[in-house]
C-alpha cells in the first residue's frame, strides 16, 4: 500500500490576468432569432455586427452577450504548495 500525506491550503479564485492569460472572447446573440455574432477578442467587432444584424431586421433590437472569461486558482496569502 503507497502512503500519501494530504496538505490542505486556501485558495482563492481570480480572473486570468496574466501576460500568458488568453483573451477574453465576446459573441452577442439576437434574442428575436437567436442568430450571432463571431466569437471575438475586440467586443466592438460583435457590437458592429448586432448594428449591422438590427439594420437588416428593424425589429431585432434586443441582444444577450456570451462571454469567455478565464480564471485560475491560486494559493491564498501566505500559503504554499
């Protein structure tokens, strides 16, 4: 039998900011038709296309924005692992 010996550490949870982090990606959808925008870096290019999506269908004028946001895991003050 192997022995193991657990140490238990607080951690806290943050977004990804570091200078390795990937981007945080944006994509808008029509709430009228459920079509969307491209998954983008830039929020203003999926906010360009929900005002190109409403000039082609006036009534289309409500959006839900889907956000990939990363977050990591990271030791509490003080603690080590």
């Amino acid at each position: 039998m192997t022995r193991s010996v657990f140490r238990y550490i607080t951690w806290t949870m943050a977004p990804h900011v570091t200078a390795d982090a990937p981007e945080m990606l944006h994509e808008l959808e029509c709430s009228s038709c459920l079509a969307s925008s491209d998954t983008e870096a830039d929020f203003n290019e999926a906010r360009a296309w929900a005002f190109s999506h409403t000039g082609s269908h006036p009534s289309h004028r409500t959006y839900r924005e889907i956000v990939t946001r990363n977050w990591r895991m990271i030791p509490a003050e003080g603690e080590y692992l």
